[in-house]
C-alpha cells in the first residue's frame, strides 16, 4: 500500500535539501557582503533571507499569471474578446519582454512577499555535513579569487 508512496516522500527528502542548500548559499553570500569570516559559527548566525534572491521576481510572475487566470475564466462567463486580449498581451509583454532587472522589483510588497516566501518555503537550516562541504568550497573559491588579484 505503501509502495506508490515511495518516489512521493523521495521528492519531499531531496526539495528539503535543495532549501537547506538554498538557505546555506544565503547565508555565505551574506557573509561576502558583510566581509565576515567563513566559519561555521559565522554560517549558522548569518540569515537565510536574501533581499537579493529571485524569489521577488518568482513573486512577480505568480502575481501575473494568477491576474491572467482571472482574465480568462472572467472572459470565459462574460463572451468579451477584445479586452482580455489587450490585457493578456500587457501581461505576456511584461513577463517576456520587460527587462527582468534584480532592481527593477524592489517595490516594498514584493520584497515583503518574497522574504516571507524565502523565510517559510524556498530556505531551510542547513546541516552539518552541508556547511563543512560549503565551508571547502568557500576557501577553494577565496584561493582562486585571491589568485585572480581580488581583495578578500
């Protein structure tokens, strides 16, 4: 009974890892931008919320997609054409052909959504073995930087 579960819970095991790796990654990035040591206490006290993330932009789309559900399921009930399509076309120009620049969603709602999106959903706590395989990985990265003449 329980073996058409088995791929299911599978997919929950490794989406919690992948947020637990989302998670680690803010937090080193956040520890670059505060010029911070890489240790682990510095890791485990940074935040996993990023304002920078593309989550905002994610939020966005969501938002956008969910007004061209509307639009449909009204122009369905209501027989109109000429509207929903100017409205959907608004919505497919300013999904595809905005410039989808990090800044250009700064605007205090999405950053409230995405933040609250990041802090519940798309990051976890990483574990141990996690940040001591980030740990190796940032000092590799910091040696090839130094290398390439940036400041550390």
């Amino acid at each position: 009974m329980l073996l058409p579960l088995r791929p299911l819970m599978g997919m929950v095991v490794a989406t919690k890892k992948m947020w637990q790796w989302h998670g680690l990654e803010h937090k080193l990035v956040s520890l670059y931008y505060e010029d911070k040591n890489r240790t682990k206490e510095n890791i485990l006290s940074a935040p996993s919320v990023d304002p920078k993330c593309g989550t905002r932009i994610e939020v966005l789309k969501f938002i956008l997609l969910m007004f061209l559900l509307v639009i449909y399921i009204v122009s369905f009930f209501t027989n109109t054409t000429l509207l929903p399509i100017i409205l959907i076309l608004l919505i497919i120009y300013i999904c595809i052909y905005r410039n989808t620049e990090i800044s250009d969603y700064n605007h205090p709602i999405f950053l409230k959504m995405s933040m609250w999106i990041q802090r519940h959903i798309t990051t976890k706590e990483p574990e141990d073995w996690q940040i001591e395989q980030a740990l190796e990985l940032a000092q590799k990265l910091d040696a090839e930087l130094i290398e390439l003449g940036y400041i550390i």
